[in-house]
C-alpha cells in the first residue's frame, strides 16, 4: 500500500515532468491556432493547470487506494482511513 506522502511525491514528479512538456507544447501549438502570448502568460497558464493537475492525481490516487482496502477486506465501507 502506497502511503499519502508517497501518493504526493509521485505526483509531484509527474506533474513536473508534465509541466515541462505543457509549456514546451503550448510554446509550439498555440502559434499555430493564431494565439501569440508572451512566455510568462504561458509559464502562469501552465502553473495553474499544473496546481489543477497535483490535486486531480492526488485525489484520485487516494479513492483507489481506499477501494483497493475495502476490496481486500482491510477496510469497511463507509470507513475513515487512518494517516499513514
């Protein structure tokens, strides 16, 4: 079982792998879509997505380890996991 501060590390490097990737996409596309911004709007577009994105895989992580502690029994629905 993965506990929450590894859950939090793990999303925080792929985040900022995908951060990285993001803004170098958003430097290549949005030219092409005629939309022309300057590089710190596009480092703040990508920090808010960036923010957006922690939360959604943290969130997520979590509800599927909860259902994979009710599914093995370890839980019961409906139950508070203890911190880790």
């Amino acid at each position: 079982m993965q506990s929450k501060y590894h859950s939090l590390i793990e999303s925080l490097a792929n985040t900022t792998i995908g951060y990285v990737v993001a803004i170098l996409s958003q430097l290549a596309i949005f030219p092409m879509f005629g939309v022309h911004l300057a590089l710190s709007d596009n480092l703040l577009i990508g920090a808010w997505f960036t923010v957006i994105s922690i939360m959604r895989s943290y969130l997520l992580r979590r509800f599927f380890n909860k259902k994979t502690l009710i599914a093995y029994g370890f839980i019961r629905p409906g139950a508070r996991v203890k911190n880790e």
